[in-house]
C-alpha cells in the first residue's frame, strides 16, 4: 500500500517527537506522501473554567484578555517553531497545532484530511500509570479512522541516531 496522505501526531515537548517525525517523514518520502505535522495546544478557557490544571477545581475560573492573549501569542510561536521543523524533516510537510483533547482532536483532523495513516508515539505505559498520566496513543488507537503506525522509545532512538 502506498500513502497519499500522513499524519505525524506529535508533542514538542515529548522526546519521542524526533522519532515520530523522522518515521512519518521517512514513510512520506517513500510514498511521495503529503505529511501533516500536529501537536495539541490545550484549550486554556475550557481547562481553568473545568479546574483541568488543578483537579480539585479550587482556582477554576475564567481566563482574563491577558491570558487569553499570552496563550494566543504562544500557540502562534509554537505553531511556528512546528512548521519549521516539519519542512526541515520533509519539504512537502505543512504543520498546525490544534486545539483541545489530543485524542479527538487529532482523529478529526486526520479524518478532514483523509489520511490513511498516523504516526504517532507511545510511551508504553502500564495501565495503572495510564489511568493517572493519560495515555494518548491508546485514545488515538480506539478513535483512529484509518491505519496506526506507534512509535516506541526504542524505535524512536533508533531512526534519530
């Protein structure tokens, strides 16, 4: 089978992301593939309005114009420091960063672009540490509308080395 459109579904923030990136990199440039490169920004009203960043929900309240705008400026550099790296990793990359629960946000787009694969990285958690930490590639397994390519640790050092 080859790709026609790729999903690299990664976190900035995560170490697996170089691994992630370079596989669906690798794969598109096998396929002749366009490559989607998205990481998830949470979405700052719905998480201090819900107490997401503090679960007890005791300073859950409304985010000022301040806040909103410091988010906005830095969902735009981090969308900007994504379209960078994804043109360096495959000239025929366009990058977004999106916005909301990881998981669906990702399917959606996936979905909207017709993908036949994503790419994306997992930690491998047991199900315990899941339950507490989250566990993102699971969500994206279950709610995937095509094929999963999971990139572990070991595998994710290996094509970045």
């Amino acid at each position: 089978m080859r790709f026609q459109n790729i999903v690299a579904a990664i976190n900035l923030d995560d170490d697996l992301a170089p691994g992630v990136l370079e596989t669906a990199a690798m794969l598109a440039r096998r396929d002749g593939a366009k490559l989607w490169v998205v990481d998830v920004w949470p979405d700052l009203p719905l998480a201090m309005a819900t107490g997401i960043a503090d679960p007890l929900g005791a300073t859950a309240m409304m985010p000022s114009e301040a806040n909103l705008e410091a988010d906005r400026i830095a969902k735009a550099e981090r969308e900007e420091q994504l379209k960078a790296i994804a043109k360096r990793a495959y000239e025929f990359a366009d990058a977004s960063v999106l916005t909301g629960e990881p998981a669906s946000e990702i399917t959606n787009f996936a979905k909207q672009k017709e993908a036949e694969l994503i790419v994306v990285g997992t930690h491998q958690k047991g199900a315990w540490r899941a339950l507490f930490d989250g566990a993102p590639s699971r969500d994206i397994v279950r709610e995937a509308p095509c094929a999963i390519f999971l990139v572990p640790k070991n595998f994710a050092d290996k094509i970045t080395s």
